[in-house]
C-alpha cells in the first residue's frame, strides 16, 4: 500500500510499508549516532572556542602597542563569538541529545535566533 508520510518536515510519498519501515530505522540510528557523538565535538568546539577568543581578548588588551583600530575590531569580532559560542552551543548539544525542549518558549525562540 503507497501512503504519503511526513516525518520532520520531510515528506516521503509512495512509499511502501517496507520502504517506510526502512527509513523509519534509518531515522532511529541517526538519532542514536548523533546523540553518541554531537556532544564530544560540540564540547571540543565549545572549550576551543571560549580558550581561543578568550586569549585573543586577553593579549589585546593586555599589551597596549596592539591596541590598533584593526585589533579593536578584531576583539569586537572575538567578544561576539565568544558568546555566542557560550550561548548557544550547550542548547545545540541538548537540541541534537535530547527529545523535547526543556527551557520553555521565549528562550526556544531567543536561542534559534541566534544560529
């Protein structure tokens, strides 16, 4: 029997119940190997990114012959990255680990904004 399903936004017609059941499984295992590796990569990024931006920061402002115009921009640039990177990557890891959304709606929509 072909049915038309849809399953997270995506839309799968004709499709038997063989081949349905095939990609429901698919599906599952994907889930399951990003929930296993998604937070050992996204926690790597994350220590990165806060150390490197963190020093970046740090040696500008610390040795007053780097404080050109470009560097000032440059800490600018390091400042927003460094948090955004302390913002949203702990809710990427709890989006791609995690069923449901835990924080309620605003922080849903103020987190999504930021990606």
């Amino acid at each position: 029997m072909n049915v038309v399903y849809v399953v997270m936004n995506h839309c799968y017609v004709n499709m038997t119940d063989a081949e349905w059941n095939a990609s429901v499984a698919w599906i599952k295992r994907f889930h399951l190997i990003s929930r296993i590796t998604i937070p050992p990569v996204f926690g790597v990024v994350f220590v990165i990114g806060l150390a490197g931006n963190a020093t970046l920061i740090y040696t500008i402002l610390a040795n007053k012959w780097m404080r050109t115009k470009s560097n000032v921009l440059i800490v600018s640039l390091a400042a927003g990255n460094f948090l955004l990177i302390l913002v949203n990557v702990p809710f990427v890891v709890l989006i791609y680990t995690t069923e449901g959304w835990w924080f309620g709606q605003a922080t849903c929509k103020v987190s999504v904004s930021g990606f």
